[in-house]
C-alpha cells in the first residue's frame, strides 16, 4: 500500500492525487472517476453523462491505471 511505502503526508499525498486527476486528458475519464468517488454507481454516472454503462466501465478502469501510474511516479520523486 502506498502508505507502508511512502512516507510523505496526507497533504502531500492528496496534492499529488488531485494532481494526477487533473492531469487527465480525457473529459469522460475525469468525470466518470469523479463521479465514482463521490459514491455514484456505474448507472447512476451513465445516466448522468448520457453515456452507456460499458463505457463508464472501461473509462473508470482506464482512469484508475492513468491515475495510479501517475501517483506512483510521483511518489517515488518525494522519496
């Protein structure tokens, strides 16, 4: 986890987070993971974003990998 393996705060940690997301390129990516953390199901984003399910689906899993890629790269640059 990346708590065990960095040792930076929480503030640090969340910059680097809201960094990442904002770094997306992608507005669907953006706002379907967006959504996700606020607590919205996958039909309850689709139905919002006029978008189908499956694509909620495979734009959260590509904006989660986007996201975490990108904090672990930062997180081994506050080492």
């Amino acid at each position: 986890m990346i708590e065990n393996e960095y040792k930076i705060s929480i503030r640090e940690k969340y910059k680097i987070a809201q960094l990442c997301l904002s770094m997306l390129n992608n507005e669907n990516q953006k706002s379907v993971l967006t959504l996700f953390a606020d607590g919205l199901k996958y039909n309850e984003i689709a139905d919002r974003l006029d978008i189908p399910q499956g694509t909620v689906m495979s734009s959260l899993a590509r904006a989660r990998i986007k996201v975490a890629e990108c904090i672990k790269k930062r997180l081994k640059n506050e080492k």
